[in-house]
C-alpha cells in the first residue's frame, strides 16, 4: 500500500483557490464595493438634490426632533434609495444570469 506524499502548503492553498473560486468571489466583492459607493454618489449628488427641490423648504437632510431625540430623515431617506437601487440591480443580475437555468426551482 503506498503512502499519499504530503502536499506542499502552496499546493494546498492554490488547490483552495481554485477549488472555491475565492479569486472571483474577491473580485466580486470588490466590484460590489465600488459599485454601492458610486450608487451612492449618484443618490446624494443627484436625486436628492432632485427631491429636495420638491419638498418645501428644500432642505432633505431634515432632522426632526422628538424630545431629545434626534431623528436624520434625510439620511434615511437617502439610504432607502440607495438600498432600493441596489437590489433591483441584483435582482436584474440574478435573473438575467438565471435566465439560461434550466434547472427547477423551488
């Protein structure tokens, strides 16, 4: 009975890699990352001036206030958005990507 030869550490590491495509998961995150801060950018800079055009006073990054609490509508507000456009891309992403699944879903 032969006796398996031990792998080197970077043979198990590149094996690791490749086996749990970390290098696209990487590049993934990383384009994901950049693509939520030019979303954004693109809320802050450009649709919220929009709507505080809209809402009288013009200010969209309201605070109000209850007692001592201080609440940032704005920024809620702008966080929505940004939360909303995010996941109608992702869901555009997915589906465009599931479009070629012929496998059954659940």
């Amino acid at each position: 009975m032969a006796i398996p030869t031990p792998k080197g550490f970077i043979d198990e590491f590149t094996e690791f890699l490749l086996k749990y495509q970390v290098i696209g998961l990487a590049v993934a995150f990383i384009i994901g990352a950049a693509a939520t801060k030019m979303v954004t950018a693109t809320v802050t800079d450009i649709i919220m001036p929009i709507i505080a055009v809209l809402i009288p006073g013009g200010d969209w990054s309201q605070v109000v206030q209850a007692g001592p609490i201080k609440f940032l509508v704005g920024d809620f507000v702008g966080s929505l958005i940004d939360f909303i456009i995010i996941a109608l891309v992702v869901f555009l992403v997915v589906k465009f990507l599931m479009k070629g699944d012929t496998s059954k879903k659940v």
